[in-house]
C-alpha cells in the first residue's frame, strides 16, 4: 500500500479514535448527535494533510502551522472549546491540543513511513497526553 492512503487510512482511524477518547466518551448518544457531520472532519483532514505531505511535500515545520490552523478552526471556530481562550486553563488546554493534534498529523505519518523509532519520545509524550485528557473526558462526562 502506497504511503498517502496507509497515512489517510490511518489519520481516519487516529482521529476516530482520539475524538471518542477526548471529547464523547462515554457518552456514545452524544458522539452520534454530530453524525454524519463530525465524518467531515474525520475524512477531511487526513485527506488534506496527506495531500500536503505527499502531493506539495510541505515541511514538518508547515505541517505543524497546518495543525495549529486546524486547532483554531475545529476547537474555536466549530466547537467553541472556552478552555484554549479562558486564562489560566489555557495554559494547561493549548499546549494539550498542540500534543492531542500533533499525535492525529504527525503519527500516521510516521507510521506510513516506518519512522516511529526515530520519533518514539515525542509520540510517548502524545500518546501520555492523549491518555490523561481521555481520562479526565471519561470522568467529566461520567457524571
């Protein structure tokens, strides 16, 4: 399988999976509120990003600003999360979505390209991120 659709297949599955953990869980009803709008952005953004990474071959450096612009775009503009703009929680949210949105982009990527032991401790320090804030989604939004 070529690259572009192993990271695009993978990128669906990463956002899938992260989305449930960090924002639904356990609240399945709620998550299928937002169907089938919310496959926009589980289809889309790995197609775009593979499309910037193996068609416009965009640096990691732009693919990062990418991810930021789809922070502002998903977390601001769309589902209005008060935490990335409300001082003090922000400066626990932002660099939480920088890690949470880093691991949707750039894991597949590694994967796809066999390179996750050369970016293993970045990706430990996603996936631990990814693991409390889906924690603390479980306990929140048990109650």
């Amino acid at each position: 399988m070529k690259n572009p659709i192993k990271y695009f297949l993978l990128g669906v599955l990463f956002w899938v999976a992260v989305e449930w953990t960090t924002a639904f869980q356990p609240n399945i009803s709620r998550w299928i509120s937002y169907m089938p709008a919310i496959w926009i952005f589980y289809i889309g953004s790995p197609l775009t990003f593979a499309f910037l990474i193996y068609k416009l071959k965009v640096s990691d450096r732009m693919l990062f600003i990418c991810s930021v612009v789809l922070i502002f775009i998903v977390e601001i503009l769309f589902t209005g999360n008060a935490m990335l703009y409300t001082f003090p929680i922000m400066l626990i949210a932002l660099p939480a979505s920088l890690l949470i949105y880093g691991m949707i982009t750039f894991a597949p990527k590694w994967i796809a390209e066999g390179k996750i032991k050369d970016n293993r401790k970045k990706l430990a320090i996603m996936i631990i991120a990814w693991v409390l804030i889906s924690i603390s989604t479980y306990i929140n939004n048990a109650r």
